[in-house]
C-alpha cells in the first residue's frame, strides 16, 4: 500500500472511519499497554506505514527521564531516547507535533531504519504532561501533513481520555 498516493479525501475518510473504532477500543480496556497495541495495529491496517507505535516517558530514580519504546507495530526500532533526542524527543520537548517530510533534513533524527524516509510524531498528553509519543514513518518521502497531525492528535486525544 502506498500512502504516499492516498489524495487528501481519502486520507480523512480512513481517519474518519479509525476514530469511532479507536474510542470503541480504547473505551472498553483500562490496560494502556493493550490499548497501545491494538491502536497501533489498526494504524497499521489502516495506511500501511513502515512502521508505526508509542515510546512512553519513563522517568525512573538514578536515571535521566527517557521515551521507552512501547507497542509498535513494523521493524526493530531503538528502544531508548533522550529527552530533546531526535524527533521523538524533540516532539516531546516541545510538546509538539513534528511534522518531517523528509527525515535527512531534520537535525539530529534518529535512523532506526534506513528505509524511512518521512515521519510524525505526536505527544501524548495527560493533562499538560506528555506522557508518550505516537511514532509513524514512511518509507516515501512526505507521507504525512496537516490533515495527518489534525487527525493523529484527535486520535491520541481519544487515548488520553480514557488513561485512568
Ligand atoms: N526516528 C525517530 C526514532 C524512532 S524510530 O523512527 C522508530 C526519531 O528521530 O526520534
């Protein structure tokens, strides 16, 4: 499947449909971990990316806080990054939606795999606290835009929501 040829109609329709599926998933398990998994299977299912999951926030004694890698579903990824590492950490830092169109030209990225070529990453929130990140990367160039990061973030809102 090529996402990079999705025309933006098509894009908002698979989101469209994905929302209401994802609150009837996430509403129904307390367990993060679990609902992490299958979110990202259906964003999987949905578009195809190369690789698409959650690093979590881990901020343990004796150790500089970091994102852990979470559910994920596509090839091996690096399981630790630092706070303003990357786009994952920069994302974080910021408390910001990074949108990279093409990953070479984004200082500091972090080549899990030399197959990707573009990426989002979008923040977790539980309050003002982000608490993760969504990671999805393509392996074409400018996979994601606005309507991506519109949607993305009303789908890790829907998340959040239900995180007790
Ligand atoms: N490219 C990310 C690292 C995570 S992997 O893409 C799964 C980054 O620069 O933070």
């Amino acid at each position: 499947m090529e996402s990079l040829h999705l025309t933006a109609t098509d894009k908002k329709g698979r989101y469209e449909e994905l929302l209401p599926q994802v609150e009837a998933l996430v509403s129904t398990e307390t367990d993060l971990i679990a609902n992490l998994a299958n979110v990202s299977a259906a964003l999987k299912e949905a578009f195809g990316w190369w690789w698409v999951g959650f690093y979590l926030v881990r901020d343990e004694q004796g150790q500089s806080p970091r994102l852990v890698l979470g559910p994920f579903q596509g090839p091996l990824a690096c399981t630790s990054i630092a706070y303003g590492r990357g786009v994952c950490g920069t994302a974080w830092m910021q408390a910001k939606t990074q949108v990279v169109p093409d990953v070479e030209a984004f200082p500091g990225h972090i080549a899990c795999s030399s197959a990707s070529k573009s990426e989002i990453v979008v923040p977790l929130f539980v309050g003002n606290t982000v608490i993760g990140v969504l990671d999805a990367d393509s392996e074409f160039l400018a996979t994601f835009d606005a309507i991506d990061a519109e949607y993305l973030e009303k789908l890790v809102a829907v998340i959040c929501k239900f995180i007790k």
